[in-house]
C-alpha cells in the first residue's frame, strides 16, 4: 500500500469517527439520529464544497508557478543567447 493511500484511508477512519462521535453528541442533546445525520450530511457538504475549492485554487497556483518558472527559463535562454552574440543587455 502506498503511503498517500494510508494516508487516504486514516483521513476517512479520522472523518467516520468524528461523525460518530458528532452523532452521539447530538442524540445525547435531544436530537434524533436522522436529525444528526441529516445537519451532518449538510455540514458535510459544505466543507466538501470548501475543499474542492481549495484543490482548484492550489491547482491554478500550481500552473501560474510553472508558467513563471518557464518565462525564466526563456528569459533566461534569451539572455545567453545575446552573450552569445556579444549583447551584454538586453535591448541594447
């Protein structure tokens, strides 16, 4: 098994008792079980859609930090090749 499936699977064991345990809390304040499930199906979604959008913003940073890296790499690339033909700077 690969570490981030481990790591995958003690996420989901962590989560599953965390929503027991949020159930129990809630049955022993009055609330019936499908009350509990349902508000923690709701709270569940919420921080789903939270996470989804988080993955989608730490994608785009990803691919604004490999354009970056590649407009360097082609700066840098112009550079030499205006060393090589005995431009010191560039626009001169």
């Amino acid at each position: 098994m690969e570490k981030q499936e481990r790591e995958e699977l003690i996420v989901d064991a962590m989560m599953v008792g965390m929503m027991l345990a949020a159930t129990e809390i809630m049955v022993s304040k009055g609330k019936t079980c499908e009350q509990a499930v349902r508000l923690l199906t709701k709270v569940g979604n919420k921080v789903m859609a939270k996470v989804d959008l988080i993955e989608c913003f730490e994608a785009a940073m990803v691919r604004k930090a490999e354009a970056i890296a590649a407009e360097k790499a082609e700066v840098a690339t112009l550079e030499k090749m205006m060393l090589g033909t005995g431009e010191t700077e560039m626009g001169s």
